[in-house]
C-alpha cells in the first residue's frame, strides 16, 4: 500500500504534486511550479538521488528533499522540506520517509543529518526526537518592515566587498548553521568582511538585495553576520557590518533574517533585537550524528 521511492525514479511532476498538498497551508506559501520546483533543487543543492517520494497506491502523497555539503572535512545531510498530504497523516508516511532518508545519508558516509521543525509542531519534533535528532537550538526569523537601519560610525573597521566563497574560507565562518544561511544558497548575494587596523579579517556579513520589476530596491535578506569568537568587541564589529549592510536611505525597505540561531548567533541576534527586529516564525534546529 505505501511505497517509497527515490526522486530520481519518479516524475517530477508527482513530486511536486506531493509538495505543494503537503505544504498546503503552511505558515509560508511554498506552492511550486514544475520549474519553480527543479530551478530551487537546482540553486539550493539539492539532490534527487537521496531526495524520497511517498506513495499510497500509486498516489503521490509526500516527499523529502535533501542535500549533502562538506564542511571542514565532514559531510553533512540536511532536509529542505518533508510533505505529508494532510489527509494521509497518521499512517507512519513521514516515519518511514524519514528512515529511508537516513539509510540513503548512511549509504552516502554523512556523518552528521539536520534539519528544521516548526517549534509549535509538537508532533513532528516528537517524530524527530523518536528517530534520534535531538534539538541544538532554537531559531527565529526576523523581520523589520520599516524605519532606517541605524549608522554607525567607525574609524576601526575596514569593509571590503568579497566574493561569498571568499568568506566561506574564514576560520569562523558558520557552516555547520541551518543550511538556508549557508553561502551556497545566496543567488546574486553580496558579501563584507570587516578588518581591523593590521588588515586581519574579523567579521563578516553577506546578503542579498531584492529588486521589483522597475529596479526598485523593496527588501533585504540577510543570511548570516558574524564576528571572530576570538574577539571582545564582537558586538561592535557586528554593529558596523549590519549597519554598511542593511543601510538605506529610504525607510519603506524590509529587512527579513531566515533561521537565525537564538545560541550559536547569540551577539548577532541581540544586536538584531536592538536595532528594531521582530520574530515571525520560531524553529528548532535539530542534530543527529549517524556515523
């Protein structure tokens, strides 16, 4: 009756079928197209090789996408989106999507597996827990709809445009953050890096720009902004860089922060607060060490 499959052996068009009944209303819109769905598998490293897809007599009832990326030597599995069509739950679908998801990251030697739960979505975490995940932290989207990012003056900090990649080789860079922060997944980004007085690197923020169909600058995106742990003064050094990076001259700009960790980006994440912004969604972020 139920049968799991690998999204290499289906049509694409069942998987996006199962996506867009699973996710029906959900906190955010996440209706996809055909296209949508293979241009995101596509930008966000996904792949339909350890990616699953849930069937209950031949009818498309829920999916798993995942990725694998390396970080510092170690190959980690993260879950961009588990769908389970609201009126086939309760008959063990994500259970069994999920355990075939962790037989295909063990084939595939992923050391570590993560992923993300809604924190109202008792149920689901409670799946997790029971396949052995455990909660590492505790995750806010941020959102400010409007008023100037403050500036902050400095005479210490040096900021220099880089290349994302660039900042994905700093000793403190956060690869092991939930994957939607990762570098990889900023399209047409933007990147600082902040440097003391002696030219060493001591913070860094990258960033994304959204544009409307005139070219007018309506949001902003920020994925990760962090400061040498090493450092006192990480506050300021993340003051300055949110400041050169969220800065307009305008106040009707949206200012959106995906999956920020409440622990590991703790300083980012006070200094966020600070300046005006506002949680609307609370996640957990969940860890399972499979090798």
């Amino acid at each position: 009756m139920l049968k799991i499959k690998r999204l290499k052996d289906c049509a694409i068009s069942e998987a996006v079928e199962a996506w867009n009944i699973g996710f029906k209303g959900y906190f955010f819109d996440m209706t996809m197209t055909t296209e949508k769905f293979m241009a995101r598998m596509a930008s966000e490293g996904l792949s339909d090789e350890i990616s699953v897809v849930a069937y209950w007599n031949d009818k498309p009832v829920g999916l798993i996408v995942n990725g694998i990326r390396e970080f510092q030597g170690e190959l980690i599995g993260w879950n961009g989106g588990t769908a389970v069509d609201k009126d086939y739950r309760g008959k063990g679908i994500g259970r069994r999507m999920l355990e075939a998801t962790l037989d295909i990251l063990e084939e595939k030697n992923v050391k570590v597996s993560t992923l993300e739960a809604i924190s109202d979505n008792k149920g689901a975490i409670a799946l997790y827990q029971s396949l052995g995940y455990d909660i590492i932290d505790h995750l806010e989207c941020l959102e400010k709809k409007e008023g100037q990012i403050p500036v902050v003056s400095s005479n210490i900090f040096l900021m220099k445009r880089v290349s994302l990649e660039e900042v994905s080789n700093l000793s403190f860079y956060q690869g092991k953050n939930p994957w939607q922060t990762h570098w990889q997944s900023v399209m047409d980004g933007e990147a600082l890096i902040a440097e003391d007085a002696f030219g060493n690197a001591i913070g860094y923020a990258y960033f994304r720009k959204i544009l409307s169909e005139e070219g007018m600058h309506t949001s902003t995106t920020l994925y990760q902004c962090e400061a040498d742990r090493s450092r006192n003064d990480q506050k300021e050094i993340i003051q300055a860089l949110l400041a050169e990076a969220l800065h307009t001259t305008s106040d009707q700009i949206r200012h959106y922060v995906p999956n920020l960790p409440k622990l590991s980006s703790s300083t980012t994440h006070g200094v966020l607060q600070e300046m005006g912004f506002e949680p609307i969604v609370h996640l957990v972020y969940m860890k399972q060490i499979l090798i």
